[in-house]
C-alpha cells in the first residue's frame, strides 16, 4: 500500500509557554474545529475549510475533552480546573452555558437519542449524566477506576468508558444511569477510544503499546493489534476502513487497517502531537502540533 495520508495544509495556532493542545472535534456543517488549549485554559476555534484561526474562547482552565452534538448544533468543552463544562453553538463559537458537572471533568461523549452528555472525572472518578438542556446532573456513578475516554455506542445503547486500572472498559445506562460490572482488557493502561458501528467494534488504544478490539454485542476481546507505546486520541474513517492512532511519544500517527487489523503507515509528526480529530464530510485528518503550535491537515489518499 502506499501513502495513506498527505499533508495539505499548515494552520498556525495561539501559542504558549508550555504545554499543549487536549481533544478537538469538528462541527460537520461548517468545518469548524473546536480544539482543548490546556496551556492558556481555552478553547481555540478554527475553519478547517479555509485554514484559519476564527476566534479563542476564553475561561476554560485545564481544557480537557471537547464533542461536538451534531444535530443539536452544540459543542461541549470539559474544564478540569473550575470542575464546569461549556455548552458553545457550534456555527458561532459562543458560550451559552456553563454546567457545573464534578471536580475535574475530562472526558465527555454525547447520546443524541436522549439528548444527554456523560461526563466522567478523573478527580472522584465518578461519572455523570447531564441534562444540557437543563444544565443540571441526572445521575452520578461510581467508577471502579480512573476512567480515560468515552464513547456512546448506538448499537448496545450504552455509553462505554475506558477505565486506566484495573485494566478494563464498562457500559452506563444513559436511561438509568446503571453501570455494567468491569471488563478486563487485556493489555495496560486503556487510554483512547472510538466505535466502529457499522463493523460491530469498540477499539480501546492502550498506553502499554496496544489497540485491543472488542466486540459490541458481548464485550469480549477479539483481537490486538501492537502500535508504538503511549497512544492517545483515536479516530475513524469507517468508509476506508481506517483507525487513525496518534502517538505523543515520539510524535506518529499509527494508521491500522481495521479490515486486516494490522498498520498500514506510520507517518512522523511532533513530540508531544497525541491529539487528532477527523472530518468524514470534507475528508481531512487534524494533528496539533505543541511545539510548532499549528494543525497539520492531511488528506486522505
């Protein structure tokens, strides 16, 4: 197979002392990508389809998770500093509310069914669920662990959450609030994750050098695929079939082949570059790069 991916085009970012860039999403109408800036505690705003900085939205200390409802036209952006999470439009780029929702909210993935964002805190590590509409907590549950990223699984109905240690992922009732019991993970330290639905798959990226693939129906392991040591952020192209993986240290991009389960390209980007987001509409892969503060758009071959 030859390149996999191309780069495009180069957006220079708001800078900072030190630090870097958390979790982004794009809002699909318009392009815009909605991107964490732990370093300066905001959210930086950029059109994607033009390749430009729109704005920087202010008060958002310790930028953690960022998801974007895409119906609903909402962005959600996690505060781990003030234990808040901002509710932004997606085609302005204004806050409209800020949720109290915890102590250190990190990770957010939202149920457009029930109209409800789960919240999870790596502080009490506990996870929520939050009414958006009304700003206010439904129900709060007890994790058996530090919990990492989360994802809604419109298949099973049922948010899943990575959980660092024990090794292992659970479901949440977004009804209920119900939590299933644990289910190990093979490998250590689950970190990234995404859901492949029209393939039947949740794909848990772990810190230990490992993209496990489950199964959404039993939640139980069906393969392992080995990738380079601290993986974060995943994303899908399920058209191409395609799990992008980006590695902070030394700076990659993992691209697996979910049809082989195996790694089709590795592609060089910058120490401390762990977060990606993808644009289906348009095509485009995001890498943050935290030194030379910029996104790198790749296109897809």
């Amino acid at each position: 197979m030859g390149m996999v991916l191309r780069p495009d085009k180069y957006i220079q970012l708001p800078g900072h002392s030190s630090g870097g860039y958390d979790h982004a999403d794009v809002y699909r109408e318009n392009g815009w990508v909605y991107l964490a800036h732990p370093a300066t505690g905001s959210v930086e705003v950029v059109d994607g389809a033009r390749g430009r900085h729109v704005k920087t939205i202010h008060g958002c200390p310790e930028a953690s998770g960022v998801v974007c409802a895409q119906k609903e036209g909402l962005v959600f952006a996690a505060s781990r500093g003030t234990g808040k999470v901002l509710v932004i439009s997606a085609a302005k780029g204004t806050v409209t509310n800020r949720i109290q929702a915890g102590s250190k909210p990190n990770g957010l993935a939202w149920d457009g069914e029930h109209y409800v964002l789960l919240v999870v805190d790596v502080g009490d590590q506990c996870a929520r669920l939050v009414d958006a509409d009304r700003g206010r907590v439904l129900f709060t549950a007890r994790m058996p662990g530090r919990p990492r990223w989360c994802e809604y699984s419109a298949w099973n109905g049922k948010f899943i959450i990575n959980i660092r240690d024990p090794s292992g992922i659970v479901a949440l009732n977004p009804r209920t609030g119900e939590v299933d019991p644990l289910r190990p993970v093979s490998q250590s330290w689950p970190h990234g994750l995404e859901i492949d639905e029209r393939a039947n798959r949740a794909y848990v990226g772990c810190d230990s050098g490992a993209l496990v693939v489950y199964d959404l129906d039993t939640l139980t392991e069906k393969g392992v695929v080995w990738i380079p040591q601290n993986s974060d952020v995943l994303w899908l192209n399920p058209d191409l079939g395609r799990l992008y993986c980006a590695v902070a240290n030394p700076g990659l991009i993992s691209v697996v082949d979910t049809r082989s389960l195996r790694i089709v390209e590795e592609v060089r980007t910058e120490e401390g570059a762990g977060s990606l987001t993808f644009d289906p509409e348009r095509g485009r892969l995001y890498s943050f790069h935290p030194k030379a503060c910029r996104a790198v758009v790749y296109v897809e071959a």
